[in-house]
C-alpha cells in the first residue's frame, strides 16, 4: 500500500474506507446499526436521484412461512413502505427485492405481508 491510498487496516474489521471497491456485506432483519456497533448508521440520500450506485439493496421471501398458535401459515409479499411515509424512497417497492434510498434519520422499511 503506498501513502497516497486512503486504506487503513482496522482489526478485526479489516480495511476501511475502501468506497466503492468496499466488499458486499449482507445483514439478516432487523438491523438496527448504533453508534456502540462497528456499524455507525447507514448513508442518507445514498445513491439518489439516479439509482446509481452505491445504494442499498432489499429482499424479502414470499412465501414466508410463519407459525402462529403451533400451525405454520404462509404469508405472501405485498409490497414494501417507509415509516414516516417519505422516509425512503424504493427503486420497485412492488419488487421482491429493490434498491432503497433512506432520505431521513430513522427512517424503517418494511416489508408487508397478507397471510
């Protein structure tokens, strides 16, 4: 690594400040990032107004299998939403998985089932 390379070795994390050459890290639901957390909170306005990269990506399962009472049920996609209404904007927010843009601090997307 020569001195004009903004990377810097962080263990156990690894490199940081990587940008676009960052590697893919996939997080399960809910993820929640805080300032305790090596995870520091997520980029607002991120890959907006163009959907070009970088921007986050979701993906939910239909059907998801859900078991209430000791019976399992199936429960279908329907759609994705923001909460505060505005908060996130979805490139497909009909899609199984789209491409999201969060556009205010504590923004949740959620992904809307009907069983």
């Amino acid at each position: 690594m020569d001195v004009t390379d903004s990377r810097f070795y962080d263990p156990p994390y690894g490199y940081r400040n990587l940008g676009m050459n960052a590697p893919f890290k996939s997080k399960t639901s809910p993820f929640r990032p805080t300032f305790e957390s090596k995870y520091k909170g997520v980029f607002l306005n991120q890959g907006w107004p163009n959907w070009q990269p970088p921007y986050y990506s979701i993906k939910a399962i239909s059907p998801q299998p859900i078991t209430i009472n000791g019976r399992t049920h199936n429960f279908y996609f329907l759609g994705w939403s923001a909460s505060p209404q505005g908060s996130a904007e979805f490139r497909n927010a009909n899609a199984l998985e789209t491409a999201v843009v969060f556009k205010q601090e504590g923004a949740t997307v959620s992904a809307n089932y009907k069983g």
